[in-house]
C-alpha cells in the first residue's frame, strides 16, 4: 500500500510583502498621471514632447531599478548597465544631429 504525509506547518503563516509593490504603483501612477494632465493642459512643442521623454526615463529606470531588482545590485552591475545605454542614446541623437546637417548641406 501506499502512505500519504502531509507537511503542516505549525507555525505562523507570513503576512504577504506588498507594500514595496504598492509604492512603486502609486509613484508609477503618480508619473503617469502627471504625463495625462500635461497632455491637456501644455501645448504642443519641443517643451512637452521633451517633458513626456524625461518622464518616461524616470518611469522606465524605475521599473528596472524595482521589478528588475537592479537596485539592490553592486554600483559596478548598474553602472555597467546604465552607462552604455546612455552613450546608444547620445549615439543615436548625435546620429539624427548629424544626419540632419548632412541632409541640409546636400539639399541646399
């Protein structure tokens, strides 16, 4: 015949860890909702489209920094993360800099 345990734990079940998660939800929200009311009440232009850039970089290192746990890792691990995609960013828009003035000299 077969026998059956069962593990019971007798000992007191641990509350959930949530609150770490409902921070992050209500500072993520709060960006959010700054972006949604300045979609409204700016008007369009170089100052809110570079705002909502901004913005989303804070919303987008913040999720990496909470949900990848990146902010609990070595400043080394960060660094080696976060530098190179600053410089693909500088590269991308020295690229379009460059492109347009390339483009201004060949059509003019």
């Amino acid at each position: 015949m077969a026998n059956t345990y069962e593990n019971i734990a007798t000992g007191e079940i641990p509350k959930p860890q949530t609150k770490i998660i409902w921070v992050t939800f209500w500072i993520l929200f709060a960006i959010t909702a700054v972006e949604f009311i300045l979609a409204f009440t700016v008007p369009a232009g170089a100052f809110r489209t570079s705002i909502f850039i901004i913005l989303t970089l804070v919303k987008a290192f913040y999720i990496v920094a909470e949900f990848m746990h990146l902010k609990h890792e070595v400043k080394g691990l960060i660094y080696a993360i976060i530098i190179p995609t600053v410089f693909v960013i500088w590269l991308i828009g020295a690229m379009f800099i460059e492109g347009g003035a390339i483009y201004d000299v060949i059509h003019k």
